[in-house]
C-alpha cells in the first residue's frame, strides 16, 4: 500500500482499538498467570485401585505438612466388551514448587501391577484448574431451630389430639356405601 491510501484509512477503527488492547495484555502478562501453579493431578491410575493403597503410596511425598488439599477420584470397570475402562485420579495441592518438583520427579512413571498382570503408568502434571475448593464456613443458621418454630409445635400438638381420640371403626358397609356415588 502507499502512503497516500494509508493516511485516507481511519486508523482508529473499533477492531483496531480492541487489538491494540489484547496486545497490551499479552506483553504486560495477566497477574492471573503469574501466580504459582502447585495443584497437580495424578493420571492413568488403575480403575480399581483403592484410595487408601494410593494414598499408601505417596505417603513419603504427601503429608499434612507438604499439601494444603488433596483428592481422589475412584475410577470404573466397564463390563461390556466395548468400553473402555475410566482410570483413578487424584489431585494434589503442594505448599511450595519444591514439594511439587520433588514429587512429580519421583513419582511420574510409577508402575501399579494388579493380580491379572495388568500394568498402569502414573502420569503427574499440573492440573489444568488450578483453583482449590473452599470448604464451607458458614454453619447452617437454621440448624436445631424446630423446635421452637410455632407450624411445628401447632402439628405436634393435632398428633397428640389425634392420638387421645378413639379411633372409630367404621363397618365394611359404610366404608362402601361412602364410596359408591348417590343412586339418582
């Protein structure tokens, strides 16, 4: 192009405005992305493995001091020939980048053997979401408040009315009678 035709372009088109942006945060870096990537996840373990076995396992690696949260995720035997089967996971959060590097140096690859001979190779990577689960704080406000709640106390009260009276008995006939509609 000439420079006559690119002086005639307006140069300050909405397009160009919003890529001069995502520009921008591409070179400066989302703070997001900066931030320490400590949770893993451990891949392909055997479906039927036991999460107790595991947790066996990586017990040199993960202790309450090493990881702020972990979790396992039991895998499936499919009984049709056609499916395949879904392999255990597990996820690990570490407290610092050495624990993780240490870990994931000496544990990915481990074999697991299981009676048939099958062989399962654990995979570690980071896990793709790094966000931890927040366990729940606030306790339930309306937690041992029945009792006191006047719909509750007007219901226990018809049950105990109900249960003074004598319960009449009504004949078959009657019973019959009542449920037949009215001879016009």
């Amino acid at each position: 192009m000439s420079a006559a035709t690119e002086s005639l372009r307006p140069s300050s088109s909405p397009n160009s405005k919003a890529r001069a942006r995502e520009k921008e945060k591409r070179q400066k870096g989302d703070p997001k992305s900066q931030t320490e990537r400590l949770k893993t996840v451990v891949r392909r373990l055997p479906p039927n493995l036991p999460e107790n076995i595991f947790w066996q396992s990586v017990q040199q690696w993960v202790t309450g001091d090493t990881v702020q949260w972990k979790a396992f995720y039991q895998g499936k035997f499919r009984t049709r020939i056609n499916k395949e089967n879904i392999p255990s996971r597990a996820y690990i959060a570490f407290r610092n980048e050495e624990q993780l590097a240490i870990f994931s140096r000496d544990y990915d690859g481990h074999v697991f053997r299981d009676k048939a001979g099958n062989e399962s190779i654990a995979i570690v990577e980071f896990a793709p979401f790094q966000k931890i689960p927040v366990e729940k704080k606030k306790p339930d406000s309306k937690i041992g408040t029945i009792e006191i709640e006047e719909d509750f106390q007007s219901f226990l009260k018809s049950l105990e009315e109900g249960a003074s009276k004598p319960v009449e008995v009504d004949s078959l006939e009657t019973l019959i009678a009542a449920s037949q509609p009215p001879p016009q």
